[in-house]
C-alpha cells in the first residue's frame, strides 16, 4: 500500500504485477484478493518463464513512457525485466528451496530501453518504505475509505469511539471493508 501511495504522490499510474504465477496453486485467486482490497489500481499476474499474462502489459510498455519497478526484494523486478528486453541485463537468483522466495540481487538503480522504446528503471528491493508529507498520494489511494469521514457526526472525528461516527458505522455494517480501513491507518 505505501508503493502505491508513494507512486500516486509522484504522479505516476500504479500497476501492480503479481510475478511467479506459476508458484501459486491458483493464481486467480490472489488476483481476485488483491483487486477486490485495491480498488482502481489495475492488476496483473504474470509468469516470466512460461510468458503467462506478459502480454497484459504491452498497453503501459509503450514508447517516450518511463517504468519503474518498485517492489520489495525478490519478487521478480530483475527477472520481468530480463524477460521483456528478452536478454539477461539483471543478474537474477533461483528462488530459495526452502520457502520459494526469491533472494535479493539487485544493489543498484539502473535505466533500460525496451525493444518498445519504452525505458525501464529496475530499482533494488526495499524491506521497508517510509512514507511523509504524502497528502495528496494517501487521498488518492484511500478515496473510498475517506468518503465516509465527512458523514461523521463530529469535524474532528478520530474514527475510535466517538458516537455518531460514520467510519466505525461502516466497519460495523461491512460497507467499509476492515482490511482497507487497517490498510489506511497503518500509512
């Protein structure tokens, strides 16, 4: 949620991509979850060694257009990239045999060029993402959850206990997901 935060702060069009289809069970599950919880924000599963879903991302790979891959380290950055410039330009690892994730390869930020024309930023993976003086990008990514604030019966409603609060109203009733609403306080 911050990546997607951040990246509406900036200005930028968030997409998310789920790599390694191939290692869930059924993927169109987790799909499913992530686009019902992150609503407005376009999502995509892919797989770089079969080619699953690669061709959902043409409509944003497209010429005099910069990308940035923003995710935590190994999940697949290096690897989408090596498999649309259609060559190893990032220095990749197999996965871990113990708990199938990937391992962090990449220490540095480096731009590429498509065969698209389409430049490409493949940044390092991050543990943790801070995020400050993100209004705009946090109003963006939480339309719907502060949609209710203004039915609160109080202007400083704090969303906790206060009566005649819309928020918790919502939460009680199922209209607002509680997921979203954690995902909102948590930025």
């Amino acid at each position: 949620m911050r990546y997607l935060t951040q990246t509406r702060q900036s200005g930028g069009q968030p997409v998310i991509i789920l790599t390694k289809a191939d290692l869930a069970p059924d993927y169109n599950l987790l799909l499913a979850e992530v686009t019902q919880s992150i609503p407005d924000v376009p999502v995509h599963a892919i797989c770089n060694h079969t080619g699953l879903g690669m061709n959902e991302l043409n409509p944003y790979l497209m010429t005099d257009k910069t990308v940035v891959f923003l995710g935590m380290s190994g999940v697949g950055k290096s690897s989408l990239l090596n498999a649309l410039i259609e060559q190893d330009v990032m220095k990749v690892q197999a996965i871990r045999e113990v708990d199938s994730r990937g391992r962090h390869t990449t220490t540095h930020r480096q731009l590429f060029m498509l065969p698209s024309g389409t430049m490409v930023i493949d940044a390092p993976g991050m543990r943790e993402l801070g995020i400050f003086d993100a209004d705009e990008g946090l109003h963006a990514s939480f339309t719907d959850v502060e949609a209710w604030f203004p039915q609160c019966r109080f202007t400083d409603c704090r969303h906790q206990a206060e009566p005649g609060c819309a928020v918790l109203a919502a939460l009680a009733d199922g209209s607002l997901p509680r997921e979203r609403w954690e995902h909102y306080v948590a930025q």
